[in-house]
C-alpha cells in the first residue's frame, strides 16, 4: 500500500490512489484530521471515501503538467497482523499545484491503520493525521484546502 502511495502520487492517478481506501463496500474509511486542522475546518470531521475522492480528483487537476507531486514515508512503527495491520509514519508531501492559499509542502505524522479483504488486498481503514511541527502545513491542511 505504502509504495502505491508513491506511485498514485507522482504519477496524479487517482483510480489507484483511491483504491487503496475502503469505499464502503468492504468498510468505512475515515480520516481523523489534525486537532488543530479540525478546529479551523470543522467539514474535516466527517472525512470518508467521498471526501477523499473528491480531495485527489481535485489536487491532481490543480496540478500543471510539469509540476512536482511527490510523497515520502519513513515508518517508525508496524503492527503486522494477519488481518489488520498499523503502521506510523512520518511524511512529507509535496504538491506544487497552482492554488494560491493551499500549502504546497506537507509534513507530519500518520496512523495508518490497514485491514486484508477477502480477496487478499489490503485497504485503508483509518488514517489520523497528526503535526509535528508548528511551522509546516500538515496533509489535513492541504485537504482542507480543496
């Protein structure tokens, strides 16, 4: 999952990017923005499937051709299990689309917490967000921003 991340990311594909989220059929996903993201957006507090789709779709249409979208992980903690699996990260985002007011560089801390469908492929469940740094946007702020 966390490699078609990447490769969703810098290649502005939607359909794969959001393949890798519940949509309803095998469950819920739901995003839990940063506390602070959330008090300033409070739309962010009912963030599912939907939001997200309509988050991507509308990131990678702001962003232009030759622009840089690209996204880095480095996991500082996985739970394995054989149908669930959590995973903490630190991240860092970059997204150079051409909204003016919407951060382009996005750095934090994400809970990822993945289940195993039946038909073997793993999904995200549920995402919370967390900033690490009071002086960089965090990915909340980005989605909040589209």
């Amino acid at each position: 999952v966390l490699e078609n991340f990447k490769i969703s990311i810098g290649r502005r594909d939607a359909n794969m990017y959001l393949c890798m989220f519940e949509n309803g059929v095998e469950g819920r996903y739901f995003f839990d923005a940063d506390e602070q993201t959330k008090q300033k957006q409070p739309r962010l507090m009912e963030w599912g499937y939907s939001q997200e789709s309509d988050f991507i779709n509308n990131l990678f249409s702001y962003l232009p051709f030759d622009s840089m979208a690209h996204i880095e992980f480095q996991i500082e903690m996985s739970v394995i299990q054989d149908k669930q699996t959590e995973y903490g990260l630190s991240y860092f985002l970059q997204a150079n689309h051409t909204i003016s007011d919407v951060p382009q560089i996005a750095s934090g801390y994400a809970t990822l917490h993945l289940r195993r469908s039946d038909d073997d492929i793993w999904k995200i469940h549920y995402w919370r967000d967390e900033r690490t740094n009071d002086g960089i946007a965090t990915w909340s702020e980005i989605k909040a921003g589209f």
